[in-house]
C-alpha cells in the first residue's frame, strides 16, 4: 500500500473532512478524494461513504486507519532512530496546552527545553474539551489537555498517552464568605450557592454535574466563563462560588477548601499521535513537561 494513500487516510480520521485534510497539507479536495478511491481500489473493500456533501469512513475505514498509525508510527521510529545517528535533537516542537496548564507548566517547560539549544518550542493555548483532542493531535506534536476523574480514558490504540499530574479542584469563596473559615465543605452546605463554572463538555463543568449526580444536589450555574481569571476576579467580587485548580489559582482574595468525602479533580495527560516521541526534539519536550510537572506536584507538598 502507498503510505502517501495511508497519511491521507489518517489524516481524514483525525481532521474529518476532506476539505481540512486539503488545506492542511497543501492539496486540493479532489487530489485527496482521487487519492483516497485509489486506496479503496488497492484494498478492494470500501473505506469511505457519502455524508452530506462530504465523505466519512466506513468500519473498514476506520480499521485500516488503525493498522495505517501503526505502520506510520514504525516509519517515525525509524527515522527517528536515524536521528539520533546524524545530530543531536533539533527542529521545532509544537504544543497545544488549554489555558490553565499553560500558566501552570508552560514557563518551566520553556525554560527546561532552552538547555537545547537546537530545539525551538511553538506553544499554543488552546480550550480544548476532551473529544477534540484527536482532532488537535493533526496540527500539534504535543496537546497538554485535562479529563475528570471519572471521564472515559483517550483511545490508546492510536494515540500516545503520557500522565503529568492530578490536580485537584477545590471549592473558591471570596474572603469572609461564611464559610470561608470551614476546612472542609459538604456539598449540601453550597445547595442554594450561586456558581460559576465553565461550558458544558470541559472539565471542571463535568466535574461539577458529576457530584450533582452523586450527592442529588444541582449547582444552580449563573455564569459560564472558561477563562479562569475572569472566573477568580468574579468569586472575589462575590458573584458566585467556583471549582478552580488548586496549583493554578493564585487570586489573593480567594479561599480555597476541598470538598468533603468526594474525590474532584482533573487529570492532566499529554496526547500525541503514536510514535511522535520517537522523535528526539519531541522527547526533549516530553521529558521536560514530566520534570515540570513533577516540580509542580512536589512544590506543592
């Protein structure tokens, strides 16, 4: 099989459309579309199906492009082990981080990897949810996301997936809030609490409707913001009550306690396509976030 027809196909699983994977690589549809029928009479069984105006993949698809990260994942290892017989790790690595862990690790990744000199880091804060990591894994090497504790783990089978940290989230409450000298709350103390949360489908706003089914009380939301700072400038003024990162608030006039008897978190993972970290520019990335990370979690006892 051609591996050029292989790239287009897995590109098309992870971007969705024929017209992204065109722009993307510098094609036009149609030279996608042509390239992708000549994979489907080299395989001998159908690989795409009309949707709409555009294609999507078929089981059969979706199967070969499995099988095709795997046999491009071998090619990266391969080539990466060249690599590392003709120089030292160079190139560009790019990263996608949602916002919160930009300000948590990225001034620390940023300046472990200025020790290579040879590799140059271009980073991007992006509010991502959990099922548009696939997707970003097309146009970064690196994507720093989060899931709750309780949200399904990435599909291994074709991305890497490497842990940094668990960062708790713990309930915000302006200064002299009532309950602000609490050290731990129950959920049921908050049940009439205005709150302020994040859209539906990130993190945090999923952690919050998971304890709404645990415990049967309902956070009554008036306001949904996803950038934290605005979040934290709103619970000091006394507009609501929040669930923030514990690492990554820094607000001096909020008070942060956990919540008692649950577990509230986010897991905070780097996905990348399989075999990426093969390659030595992008190990120096890898590496120098899990140092990050871990200077992270021991600082803060």
């Amino acid at each position: 099989m051609d591996v050029r027809r292989l790239r287009l196909l897995r590109e098309l699983a992870d971007r969705g459309t024929v017209t992204a994977v065109a722009e993307a690589l510098s094609y036009t549809p149609s030279a996608v579309s042509q390239q992708l029928r000549a994979l489907q009479a080299q395989v001998g069984v159908p690989l795409t199906e009309p949707a709409g105006r555009g294609l999507r993949l078929t089981d059969a698809g979706w199967s070969l492009a499995a099988r095709a990260d795997e046999i491009l994942a071998a090619l990266d290892r391969a080539e990466a082990e060249l690599d590392t017989y003709r120089s030292t790790p160079r190139g560009v690595v790019r990263v996608a981080s949602f916002p919160s862990a930009a300000v948590l690790l990225l001034p620390g990744l940023l300046r472990r990897v200025a020790e290579h000199r040879k590799v140059r880091l271009e980073c991007r804060d992006v509010d991502m949810t959990p099922a548009e990591v696939p997707r970003l894994t097309a146009d970064f090497d690196l994507v720093v996301t989060h899931r709750d504790d309780h949200a399904a783990p990435f599909d291994d089978r074709r991305l890497a997936v490497a842990p940094l940290l668990r960062e708790p989230l713990d309930v915000a409450l302006p200064l002299g809030h009532p309950l602000a000298d609490r050290e731990k709350l129950e959920l049921t103390e908050l049940a009439r609490e205005p709150w302020l949360s994040v859209d539906v489908g990130f993190p945090v706003d999923d952690v919050l409707r998971s304890l709404a089914v645990r415990t049967g009380v309902r956070p009554r939301v008036v306001q949904r913001i996803n950038d934290f700072r605005v979040i934290e400038a709103l619970v000091a003024d006394g507009h609501g009550l929040a669930l923030l990162p514990r690492h990554s608030t820094e607000h001096e006039r909020l008070v942060l306690r956990p919540l008692a008897g649950v577990r509230a978190g986010r897991n905070i993972e780097v996905v990348s396509r399989k075999g990426a970290g093969e390659h030595p520019a992008v190990r120096v990335a890898l590496d120098a976030l899990s140092a990050e990370a871990a200077a992270v979690v021991e600082a803060s006892g």
